[in-house]
C-alpha cells in the first residue's frame, strides 16, 4: 500500500511511526489525509500496531467509590503515559469486567443477569452477545453465573471466542457434578456447549487471571497444584502441570500471568518474588526467568498482587496502590495512590489490558 503520496519517508518507516501512537490520536490522524484514512483500515498496519502494543502492556482498575455502591470508575495505568481516566459508557448499561484480552474486554451486565458484551474501550466499538437458548444450561451454581468467564482474541484472523463455564445444576435437583461450558464462536455469532465433570475450585484472584496461549485458555486452580487448561480447537479440559521447584510453604502464594506470549508463574513468598515461564509448551518445561527481593517494600508483601508484566517490568496491585517493578533497574516505582476510601481493594478489580485496534465486530 503507498500511503506517502508526495513525502520523502518510505512506507516502512510512516508505518512504524504512525503504529507508536496511541489509539485515540492515531484515530485523529485519518483526517490528516485520504491515504491516512485507508491505513488504518490496512491489514498489514494493524498487524504491526497490534504486535508494537504488545510490549506496552497496562492495568485496567476499578476503583469504588465508598459513597455509593452503584458508582465506580475505572482508569488505566500506562508504563509509559502514567495514569488515564477510561470510560465504558458507550455501553448504556453498568457493566463489570470480566476478562481481558489483547486489546478487547468482555463486560457483563450488572442489571441484567445473562447479559455480555465484547468491546473495544479506545476505538468504542463493542458488540453485544446473542443469548443461549438452551435456558436450562444457563443455570449455573450456585448464584446463577459462571464461575469462569474467559475471553480469546486471535489477533491474526481477527476472530474470538467467549468461555462461560460452571458446576451446572437442573431446576429443583442438586448438583451432580457436571461442569458446562458455553463456548461463543465470534465468526459463527453462535453459542456451542459441551459438558464434563470437574472438580475444581478458584480464587477470585484466579478467575481474574485467565491467560489465552497457544488457543487455549489458562487458570490456575485455588488448590495451586496444577493449572487448568480448555483447548479451544477441540474443545477439552486439561491439567497442566506447575514447576516443580515452586515451594508450598505457608504464606507463599502462586499467581498466572502473561509472559510476552507465554505462560508465567509468579510466586510470592515473605521476601522474594520468583518468576517462571514455560518455554516449552508441549513438553511442559519451565525456566526460572527472575529472582526479585521484595525486601524494600516489605511491609506491602502480605497484599500484594502481580497483574501484569513484560521482560522489562512487573505491575503489582495493593489495597489503594499500583507498583511498577523495572526489571532492569531493580527500581520499584508507585503509579497511581487513591486519594479517598473505597469500599474494595485496587487488586480486587485489576485487569492486564493492552490498547489495540482489534475489531469485534
């Protein structure tokens, strides 16, 4: 695509400078002129703006406002821009977060129970999702909604997939153990389900830290003994196994992230923070990638969260703070403080997010 018209600077290099931008005034840049406008409707630039994001993960948080329990708002913090307000109101509804991916987060409604929508925050667009109608399967246990809700963004084929899954029970009899998943194809704008039996339980913090690699969907169970994977080609649970050398003592906790597209395991105990990815995925082979001394922020360890990280720093989530740790460096940096009471703790509602121009629709 030629995209100079009459300017002195390759293709490549307008390509590369225009997918450092952010999102929103990159957007501006459309009017500039009409070889502008059709770039960014270009395949090849949104392939490269998307992979030149990917090294600038951020947090997307939730913060609660004690004064009222319907108000809330959420912000986003940038390694690189610091600190931004972030609305979804776009939406007409009040929605909760419920999973992150590539650049999309998929939203529930707080009013309406059943209801979902995948949106992009900084391009605005979103679509809103077909209920089941297979009425009884939605009838998750015990409150009705999915114990785990995750999203998959295939970023090459601009596809992606909505996971609901829970233990499942039949109106007016007990569970029997069965475990129903709900699998929403984006290409197909269809729902399909399979059911198995499980046994598992998970933290909040576990729900919140599904990770998508490889076109499967990963979360760590609360028992932290193994991770449990869904193979969105075929369909089937797994269990994955953790690294052997991860120690189980009292007190030490175990979190699922990102890795720069891999599979990491972060483990914090009293005074360090030890960070494994796997690298080999087929063969299950993990590597201790970092040894972070927790020593200057001691008195914060006992709650501390990991959310998110890259080779070249970690965000962290406290009650009323986000950290950033520079692995470089060995410098850790404090992004954002709440100013006022808030009735839930930052960590709570902290979501790995990254700006991208993927489309949902």
């Amino acid at each position: 695509m030629d995209i100079r018209g009459e300017g002195i600077f390759p293709d490549e290099v307008v390509i590369q400078i225009l997918a450092r931008l952010p999102v929103k005034p990159l957007l501006r840049c459309k009017t500039v002129c009409k070889l502008w406008y059709k770039l960014l409707f270009d395949k090849y630039f949104i392939q490269v703006y998307n992979e030149v994001s990917r090294k600038n993960p951020m947090i997307l948080v939730e913060i609660s406002d004690s004064s009222s329990v319907s108000k809330s708002s959420l912000i986003c913090v940038d390694n690189l821009r610091g600190v931004s307000e972030f609305s979804l109101d776009f939406l007409n509804d009040r929605v909760k977060v419920r999973a992150s991916c590539n650049g999309l987060l998929c939203c529930s409604s707080i009013p309406d129970k059943g209801v979902f929508y995948v949106c992009n925050p900084v391009t605005r667009e979103f679509r809103l999702l077909p209920k089941s109608r297979e009425r009884p399967v939605t009838r998750f246990y015990p409150d009705g909604e999915a114990t785990l809700v995750g999203l998959a963004c295939d970023s090459m084929y601009q596809k992606f997939n909505v996971v609901l899954a829970g233990c499942h029970r039949t109106f007016g009899h007990r569970p029997d153990g069965s475990f129903i998943c709900l699998v929403f194809d984006s290409e197909m704008n269809k729902w399909r389900k399979f059911i198995s039996f499980q046994d598992d339980h998970f933290t909040h913090m576990n729900k919140n830290q599904v990770v998508y690699v490889n076109n499967a969907l990963h979360w760590l169970t609360a028992s932290a003994t193994y991770i449990l994977v869904l193979d969105l080609s075929c369909d089937v649970w797994r269990k994955m196994p953790l690294p052997y050398e991860l120690s189980y003592r009292v007190g030490n906790r175990i979190y699922l992230l990102d890795f720069d597209g891999s599979l990491s395991v972060i483990q914090i105990s009293e005074a360090w923070m030890n960070i494994w990815v796997l690298k080999d995925y087929w063969k299950d082979e993990w590597c201790l990638v970092d040894k972070v001394s927790l020593r200057c922020i001691r008195g914060m360890v006992p709650g501390i969260f990991p959310i998110s990280q890259t080779g070249e720093y970690v965000f962290l989530a406290t009650h009323k703070q986000v950290l950033v740790y520079h692995r470089r460096t060995q410098v850790w940096k404090e992004m954002y403080s709440v100013k006022y009471s808030s009735t839930l703790p930052l960590w709570f509602s902290a979501h790995a997010y990254r700006s991208t121009m993927f489309s949902c629709n």
